[in-house]
C-alpha cells in the first residue's frame, strides 16, 4: 500500500468508466478519498462512491459537462466542498469522437474534439488549483496519449493535435505551479484494451498489426495507465515535474 496517498482528497474527471474507473479503483485501495466526475456514467461512480465508504472514505459522484465552463467550475467546487479540499486532480477525461481526415474536418468538430480534449482540461485546473495550492504538496496529472507523441492513426489529426497540445500543457503548467508546490506531470498511454474508447475507434485488424509492433508482445490494459498514474501522483516529495511517462509496452520511446 502507498501511504503516501492515504486520506488524499482526489479529483479524478471521466472516473467513472474504463482508464478513469481503473485509476479511481486504485485510489481507493490506496486510502484515498475521491470525487468521481462522470458525464453519462452515473450508476457505474454511484458503485464506486459506494465501494470507497465501505472502506470507510469519503466520497462523491460529480456528474456535468466539462467542455462548460461553469459545469466545470461547480464540479471543482461540489468536490472540493465534499472532500473538504483537493490534494490531487487527475484530468482524464477525453474522447477521439470521431475518424475523420483533413479534408473530413469542417470547423464544429474541429472545436468540439479541442473542447473535449484541451479546453475542459484548463477550465477543470483552473478551478481546482486555487485548492491545491493550498497545500504544501499537491498533484495534477494528465492524461495525453502515444497519438500526441506520433500523431496517430489514420482519420485521428484532431485527436492527435489535441494529445499533443497536453504535453505542451503540461511542461508550461509545471513551471507555473512548481513554485507554489503543485507538481503537474502526464502519462501517454499506447493501444490500450478493453476501453470503449477502443471498443468504438479501433478495430479488431488494427489492433493485432499495432500488436506486432509492441516488444513485449500485448496490448495495455486500464490498469498498467492507473497504476503509472498513481505513481506520478503520489511522489510528492519527489522531482518529477512537467514530465510525460509513456505507457505502450516499448513501442515508442523518446
């Protein structure tokens, strides 16, 4: 058990389902308390809160859109005033919504996807960092992807340009807020299985060829992203700032 995160205060966005559900679960287990944020998964974070206060923790389900500014805003506060402060943001939520090429893209969905991927993210840690700050240590970790880091498969540009941009994001936010005690990192998770995120985008033949790829020979699964995500979390007296960790079996590295 990491008693580092024992009776931390975590938000964590889209925890309801797949990666995110995975990294509230583990927090969990670690001793955490949480606000689990969910846009259309509600009985799956009802299950969770259900599951942290059996371990004794306090909990909450936080439903909401965080492409909204002001959904966002009060999804920060209703957590933070649950928890009674936050000591961690997890920003995972995120969606490839579509394949679609250049020629395919028009402007809608173009800002729908930045809105999804980007703009939610800085809406959610702005609102959150006045409570981190706080304290003597706190942690944002983000959630990019191995598409921000090659680009992508074919009909992901918007995806891809977005994931990029949280890598930017995130080396430009740990020198803000390194001073103030916030340590902000992000993990860059390969093809990763058994999430509808890949359920919907990726096929079955696209899988097994990227598979052929990845030296150690499987694809990852939520838990290896949430088990990387709360190692970068809970290092707060460590000196790991405005770093990406990849997670893709060695498929790509840098």
């Amino acid at each position: 058990m990491n008693r580092k995160l024992e009776n931390k205060k975590v938000l964590i966005t889209a925890g309801a389902q797949g990666i995110g559900e995975a990294i509230a679960k583990q927090f969990i287990e670690q001793g955490a308390h949480v606000a689990i944020h969910y846009f259309s998964s509600a009985e799956n974070a009802t299950n969770l809160v259900q599951l942290a206060k059996s371990k004794g923790l306090m909990a909450v389900a936080v439903g909401g859109d965080l492409t909204k500014e002001e959904e966002a805003i009060s999804i920060v506060e209703q957590s933070a005033n649950a928890l009674g402060g936050l000591d961690i943001l997890i920003n995972n939520a995120g969606s490839l919504v579509a394949r679609k090429t250049l020629e395919e893209i028009n402007s809608s969905f173009w800002t729908k996807v930045m809105d999804i991927n980007l703009t939610s993210m800085m809406y959610v840690t702005k609102a959150a960092t006045p409570h981190l700050i706080q304290n003597v240590n706190s942690s944002i970790v983000n959630l990019a992807s191995l598409a921000g880091r090659k680009g992508g498969h074919a009909g992901s540009l918007a995806y891809s340009t977005s994931k990029g941009a949280i890598l930017t994001f995130t080396r430009a936010l740990a020198s803000e807020l390194g001073p103030n005690g916030t340590r902000v990192n992000a993990v860059a998770p390969g093809l990763i299985l058994g999430t509808a995120f890949h359920n919907t985008h990726t096929t079955k033949a696209s899988a097994d060829k990227t598979i052929t790829g990845i030296p150690i020979n499987r694809a990852g699964n939520a838990e290896d992203v949430a088990r990387a995500v709360l190692f970068l979390a809970s290092e707060y007296d460590g000196f790991i700032n405005g770093a990406t960790l990849d997670i893709n079996g060695g498929s790509y590295n840098m």
